[in-house]
C-alpha cells in the first residue's frame, strides 16, 4: 500500500508553524491567541451543529 496522506506528518507540520508564529509572542499575546483559537473553534462546532440537526 503507497501512502498518499500522512496525518501525523501533517500533525507534526502544523504544531512547527504555530510554534514557529508563537516564538514572537508574549505570554500575554499566546493567551490571546489560544482564547481566540479556542472561540473560533466552539463557533463552528455549534455552526456545525445547527446544520447537523
């Protein structure tokens, strides 16, 4: 079997760009980063939600 998608690759990649773009950031900005990643993420879930019912 040949793979074509590799998830933890893609995992690994994404965890060295938020790393690398967290690196600049005060620990009072990462707050506010995670906060608002984290407000994004619950707005799609109950979108997400909505259209599933």
């Amino acid at each position: 079997m040949i793979k074509t998608f590799d998830c933890v690759e893609m995992k690994h990649k994404a965890g060295r760009k938020i790393a690398k773009k967290l690196s600049h950031m005060t620990m009072t900005q990462q707050l506010k980063y995670w906060q608002g990643r984290h407000k994004n993420l619950m707005a799609l879930k109950e979108k997400l939600s909505k259209a599933h019912k």
